[in-house]
C-alpha cells in the first residue's frame, strides 16, 4: 500500500520522536521501509514543493540509517508518472494524447539511432555524459536537519543516491551568478601527525556545535544527545556536564560573558559564562533565559564584535511556514530587536559583520543573502550554493564572508561587491559535503570540516590551501572553532569526539 504525501508527513514526524529512545535493529528497518516508501510515492506527486519535501525526507532518513549501518540506502525519489501538475494517472490517456506519445516516441527513436550513429565517432562520455555529483554519497546530510518546504525557484540540489539523478534539472536557480575563478585549488595530502594534540571523548552523539571560552583553556561543546559539555583543555578532560535538548548551535558572546545555544523546536537559551566554566557538578550552569519563540529549529547563531546583537536563523517545522526564520535580538536583554527581517525560508547560517549593520544569512536554497540590519531590509543577493548552506562565517573586518555548502564547495565573496573572489571544490566525483567553516581572530586563515573527516586550512585572501589536510576523525565534522589567540582549533564530529589541532604557522 502506497502513502500519501500527508501519511508520510505524519509518519516522519512520529519517527522523530524515536530518535531519542535506543536505536535497535528493528528500527533500523522501519526507518528502511519508510525510506522505500517515500521513494514509491514520488510517482504520485506532481507539485514541486511536495516532491522537494519529500527529498528532504529522503535525505534526512537516509542519513540516519548512514550513522548506524555506514551502508547508504537507495533513496532516489520516483519520478512523476501523472499527466501533469494535476496528479492524473497515465492510464487516464484519451487516443489523442496516446497517438502524440506515439509520435514523440518515434522521434526519439530517431534521435536515439542518429546518437549511436555518433557514438561510433565519438567517445562514449561525449555521447553520454554523466550528470555532476551533488554531494558525498558516503557521508550524506545531517541527521536531525527537518524536513522543511523550499519553494520550486529555489529547490537545493538533492544529494546523490545508488540511483542517478536526473539529467535535465527542475531549475538553475541555484546557480553563481558570478563567474568562477579560472584555478581552483587542490587540497594537499592528508596528515594527522602536523597539526594533532588530543582527542576528547565522552559525548553519545553527534557533536554539532562548541565554542572556546574566553580563557583559551576551556572548550563548551553542545551534542544531539542532550548534554552541554565543558572540557578542561589543560586536563584534557570534562569538565562538567548538564543534560537538557539538543544543541545544534552554540556561540559565546564575544566579551565572553555568556554564551547561547540553539535546538530543536526553537529552544534558544542563555547561559552565564563564569558560572558554567567554574562549576564542577554542573548544577550552577543553567539557562537564565530560556526562549520559545523561534520558529522551527534554531541552526544559525552571530554577534557582533561589542556582543551587543545577535542574530539568529532556524528552519521551520512544518510547511506552510509564514513566520520569520531570521531574527535580531538585543542580546543583553534577551530580548527580540524591534527591527524585523521579513523572510519566512528556511536558515541555517547566519553572519552579522563586526559593526552590526549588515547580516548574512545562507539557506537551504543555496542563497547566500545580505540584509540591512537598521531596517530590516534586504539588499542583495550575494551568491548562491547549489544545495544547503551548512555554515558561513564573515571576516573580523566584514568585507568578505565564507560559506561552506552541501555542494562541497567553499566561497568567498565580497561584501561591498557581492562579487565572488575565490573557490574551492572538492576533487572527484562524489564530493564531500562542507559542513563548517571559521575565520582566525586576525582574519588571516579559514578552517574548515567536511563530510570526509578532513580539517583543512586556507589562506583567507585566496581560499589556497595553508598546510596539510589533517585527519583524524572517523565521522564527518560539524563544527569547527578558533581559539581567541587563534592558535588553537578545535573540531567536533558525528563520531562523537571533538579533536583539539595545533593552527599552522605563516606569513
């Protein structure tokens, strides 16, 4: 029996829920026949928001059967074989339409016989050549990214699958509207040794976001399993633990007198920065604030260089969503700025350059967006990804912004211009998805983590490669972050450990 879009809505939204009890082989399976279900039904849907919701499914679940098997279920959505946006089957034909298939598949027979009359001239890529990969097929999305409705203007590219994707896209909306850099840099050999110092353990889950704290020895990290963690660099060890929701997001205010965590269902909380460092039984370290107004989850969070605002994006729920994902708050009060930014898409990055007038947002669109931050209004677009943008960081100067993308692409882009300056792509076929992405206090180098596992640095004038590619995780890495003398990196990953690197040295 086939679901309907609305039955696996309903029925993804249940298994959410399960996510918190023990992953069991049983579960593991129904999370595989929900997968082949929601694949089947892509042949009954015809309306592009819907058929791009259930890619986003797809994705999500097949990233979570990837975290528990390694093995990446064919997740391919059915293509649409109605008549059209309406949804009619394809046996409710009249004679006229069935004689003009017929013709159209005379004519291209026709082409099909003229290619191979080609083909014997040619190589077989020319005649045939392979659609572009999207992303890593061995390291798909984030487990724990919502399903949430990108409209058709604007659909990311799906992540690949055992099964190709089709050639002819439903858009090229997503598309530089810059021309690329004539050199693209290739990453050098992989190295632990260069860079390792230690490895710190503990966590059960997935570690998505941490934070150095303004004493350069301690490190707070937030993980899908519910505990926020503070870590003694020095001893190199936990420090304390408190248990709570997930944190997908975490950033300390840059005065370092509090820090903010971000998760699921719009929780936004505020934390004392001396009294969480301090304390050893982990009971001081509570939320003082605690908001619930966020719409969706809470992926993004930025302030400015005075700690004065902050900037959130989330990504909502549900489709539908008409209330807005990116919002501004004066950060010593907890309170919502008065300016708002009227846009209701989904965010995961946010970037607020250093003065506090201008904030960036990145999306699961791919579009990288600059708003003004005194009126709330847009006022251009920078660029775009073709797929999500994980992670964006904007330099300690504010004229340039990085962004990290499901593409497996790094870009820099200018400001003032929105021109882009530079990029790196993944080499090979099946590219590694970019998950996060930093600027070092002085503005000099970028650090990034991707779904190969892989820390890299890069010279931030030109995104060249600055040093060894350094390994040393065995999951992909969902966050990375300097240390305030920028000496110091520390990176954390879906094999739930948080590796803390010496930074290379240089001119």
């Amino acid at each position: 029996m086939k679901l309907t879009y609305a039955q696996i809505i309903t029925q993804h939204q249940a298994l959410q829920k399960t996510e918190a009890g023990p992953v069991t082989p049983e579960l593991v399976e129904q999370v595989k026949a929900f997968i082949a279900a929601v694949t089947a039904a892509g042949a009954d849907v015809a309306d592009p928001r819907q058929r791009e919701q259930l890619r986003s499914t797809l994705r999500y679940w097949s990233a979570w059967v990837y975290d528990q098997t390694k093995e990446f279920p064919p997740s391919q959505l059915a293509p649409f074989y109605g008549t059209g946006y309406g949804g009619a089957s394809a046996r409710q034909t009249t004679p006229a339409l069935r004689l003009i298939a017929g013709l159209g598949l005379v004519v291209v027979l026709l082409g099909v016989a003229t290619i191979f009359v080609v083909s014997l001239v040619q190589t077989p890529a020319a005649v045939f050549p392979t659609p572009a990969a999207t992303g890593d097929q061995n390291t798909p999305v984030a487990v724990g990214f919502t399903a949430t409705n990108v409209s058709p203007e604007n659909s990311p590219t799906p992540a690949p699958s055992d099964t190709p994707a089709p050639i002819l896209p439903l858009s090229t909306a997503t598309e530089s509207p810059t021309p690329l850099p004539t050199s693209i840099p290739t990453a050098t050999p992989v190295s632990q040794e260069a860079g390792y110092r230690f490895t710190l353990t503990g966590n059960t889950d997935i570690v998505l976001a941490l934070d150095f704290g303004p004493d350069g020895q301690t490190l707070v990290s937030g993980s899908r399993d519910g505990f926020l963690r503070v870590w003694d660099l020095a001893a190199q060890a936990e420090r304390s633990a408190v248990q709570g929701n997930a944190i997908l997001s975490l950033k300390f205010d840059p005065r370092g007198r509090f820090f903010a965590t971000g998760g699921f269902g719009g929780a936004l909380a505020f934390w004392d920065a001396q009294a969480c460092l301090a304390d050893l039984s982990g009971k001081a370290c509570q939320p003082q604030y605690d908001q619930k107004n966020i719409v969706g989850d809470l992926w993004g969070i930025a302030f400015t260089a005075d700690g004065r605002l902050m900037a959130t994006g989330s990504t909502p729920e549900t489709t539908g969503n008409t209330q807005p994902t990116i919002r501004l708050w004066d950060a010593e009060g907890r309170i919502n700025s008065p300016v708002l930014i009227n846009y209701i898409d989904p965010i995961v990055s946010v970037g607020l350059t250093p003065d506090g007038t201008q904030l960036i947002s990145g999306g699961t669109n791919g579009e990288l967006r600059l708003w003004d931050v005194a009126s709330g209004k847009f006022i251009r677009r920078l660029g775009a990804h073709s797929g999500v943008i994980w992670s964006l960081a904007v330099s300690p100067d504010g004229s340039r912004v990085v962004s990290a993308g499901q593409d497996g692409t790094l870009r820099l882009w200018d400001v003032a211009s929105g021109q882009l300056v530079a990029m790196y792509e993944s080499a090979g076929k099946e590219k590694p998805i970019m998950y996060s992405v930093a600027y070092s206090p002085d503005g000099k180098l970028v650090a990034s983590g991707s779904a190969d596992g892989e820390v890299r640095f890069w010279n931030a004038a030109d995104l060249s490669p600055r040093g060894d590619s350094l390994a040393g995780h065995t999951g992909s890495i969902r966050a990375v972050a300097f240390s305030l003398d920028g000496k110091t990196l520390a990176s954390g990953s879906a094999d739930k450990t948080i590796i803390v690197w010496a930074v290379p040295e240089g001119p």
